[in-house]
C-alpha cells in the first residue's frame, strides 16, 4: 500500500487541490456571493462619452450604454432575485460598497464597440433657442 502511495504522490496532491478549489469556488460565488457583476447602463451621447454597439446586423440602430460595475450583494439588496431586469442595477447608488461606472475612451474599446459622445459629429447637438 505504502509503495503504491508513493508512485501516485502527485496524483492525490492534485486531486486534492482540485477538490478544495472547486470547493471553495462554490462557497465564495452560490453561498456569500462575493464577486462584481458587470451592467451596461443607460447613457446620452449628447451629455457623456458612450460606448455604441450595433443592435442589428446592418448597423442601423446603435445602442449607447456605459459600463457599471456593481458587487453582488448590493445588487442583492436594491433589486432582490430580479438582477436582470431591474433599473437600480444599472446605476451607482450612495449605499453601494463597490460600484464603478466606466465611460467610453479610445483606450478601451474592443473591436465591436466605438466611443460616441458630445462634440463628435456623429451626434446631432439640441439647438439652442
């Protein structure tokens, strides 16, 4: 038995490892629900810079959102088991411990999203009496 043991060492090791990350994954995000969740919140491109993405294949409907970063538990607290449909989630709120919101910059596009905001010319600016 010792002998045997000892040739697969490494084996029980790793599936121990395994075994208490999996574990301790499971505690942290179905039981205390510790980690941030990511919202694309409501923006005006004529007041901010909004990130746009198309809405249809022919890019003829742009929507404009910002990104809202928000820790669970908050989430939890404002819109109870409704996280997806509820209008608090995509703001920041004084009684929020983590929450951040991100605007459009150039730095931080990806290859399906553009920055649009005031003084682009892509956004038709209010007239003024």
């Amino acid at each position: 038995m010792r002998m045997k043991f000892q040739n697969h060492f490494m084996m029980y090791i790793l599936l121990t490892a395994c075994t208490l990350a999996a574990c301790l994954s499971f505690y942290r995000f179905m039981i205390i629900k510790n980690y941030i969740v990511l919202y694309q919140g409501d923006c005006d491109p004529a007041i901010e810079r909004c990130f746009a993405s198309c809405t249809d294949g022919t890019c003829q409907q742009q929507q404009y959102y910002m990104k809202v970063q928000k820790y669970v538990p908050d989430v939890y607290a404002e819109c109870g088991s409704d996280m997806v449909g509820c209008a608090k989630a995509n703001m920041c709120l004084p009684s929020d411990m983590k929450c951040s919101i991100t605007y459009c910059s150039s730095s931080i596009t990806s290859n399906d999203e553009h920055c649009v905001g005031p003084n682009d010319g892509a956004i038709s600016q209010m007239k003024q009496p």
